[in-house]
C-alpha cells in the first residue's frame, strides 16, 4: 500500500503529465453555412451526431471520431461561381494526426478533395453511382475515396464502387 504522501506526489505528477498532451475536442466540428447566391456550404453525406444551429446561415454539424463525412463547398459572387470544393474527411480520434480544414475543427483526416466545378461533379456522380447500389457512401472502404482523388489529380477515368469490394471491405470488418 502507498504511503499517503507518496500517493499525493504521483496524483500531481499525472495531474502535470495531462497538462503537457494537448487536449483535443472529442467530436469535429463542421461548419455549414447558406447565403443565398454567395455561399453554399453543406454536407453531402454524413452523419452527425448533432446539429447545431448557430443563427439563421449558420450550422454547425458534430461526428464522432472514425466517422466519415462530405462537405460541398461553393461560394460565388456578382460574376458568378468563384469555388467549387468537395471534401471527403474522417473525423480523427483524440491521438491522430489531423490535416487543418478551414471550418472543420480540430481537423480531419483528408479522405479526398476535388476543387473546380468539373471535378466535385464529377466526385459528386461517382457519390450518386455509390449509393444507387444501396450503399451508404459512410460505410465505403476509406481507400476507394484516396483512388478517386488520385484519379482526378492524374485526370484518368474514376474507378467504380461495387457490391463485392464494399463486401470485401466490410468482411475486413470495415478498416481499410
């Protein structure tokens, strides 16, 4: 048994122990927002574990960490659309590393990102082809969205998702 002195110096030494890991939020913040013919930020898909409404443009959408999401991003002005940006990301657990998102706190893990009206159309079929076959583009292997991102950088054909790699994939018990 620990003498009581003894007891006291290690709870003080745990006590600054936490103090020097920095503590992360538990869930990841995705900011949403809508103003009419300015800006259009909203989720795609994804499964927040509550939202928050911040005022009339604003929202906020909370995820466990592990859970996948996709943030459609555009922005637009007198001239017309300025940004088209599509984000597929896993919120990270409290010891992962994280990529910094604006508007995403404290980050994600970057899943893939298509920039430009051509590439978050063409992300956002690909989305659509997913889920024609009743699968929920949450549960897709983690890799495929990495593919379509590489795909889209080198400019070649996007792969296709189908029933026997997303059986495969969740036979691995859903890790990649």
């Amino acid at each position: 048994m620990m003498a009581p002195e003894s007891h006291f110096a290690s709870t003080i030494q745990q006590a600054s122990l936490q103090k020097m890991v920095p503590q992360r939020p538990t869930r990841m913040r995705v900011s949403l927002a809508l103003v009419e013919d300015r800006v259009n930020i909203w989720l795609r898909f994804g499964q927040p574990t509550v939202e928050i409404v911040l005022d009339r443009w604003r929202r906020a959408a909370m995820f466990m960490p592990g859970t996948v999401c996709c943030r459609v991003k555009w922005i637009g002005n007198i001239s017309g659309t300025a940004l088209w940006q599509l984000l597929v990301m896993q919120a990270p657990t409290p010891f992962e590393d994280a990529q910094r998102v604006a508007g995403v706190l404290p980050g994600a893990r970057i899943l893939l990102r298509a920039d430009g009206e051509m590439q978050v159309k063409a992300v956002l079929a690909a989305i659509d082809a997913v889920e024609a076959l009743g699968i929920d583009p949450c549960t897709v292997a983690a890799s495929y969205w990495r593919k379509v991102g590489y795909r889209l950088g080198a400019g070649l054909p996007l792969p296709v998702y189908t029933a026997e790699r997303h059986a495969a994939h969740l036979a691995r018990g859903g890790r990649e």
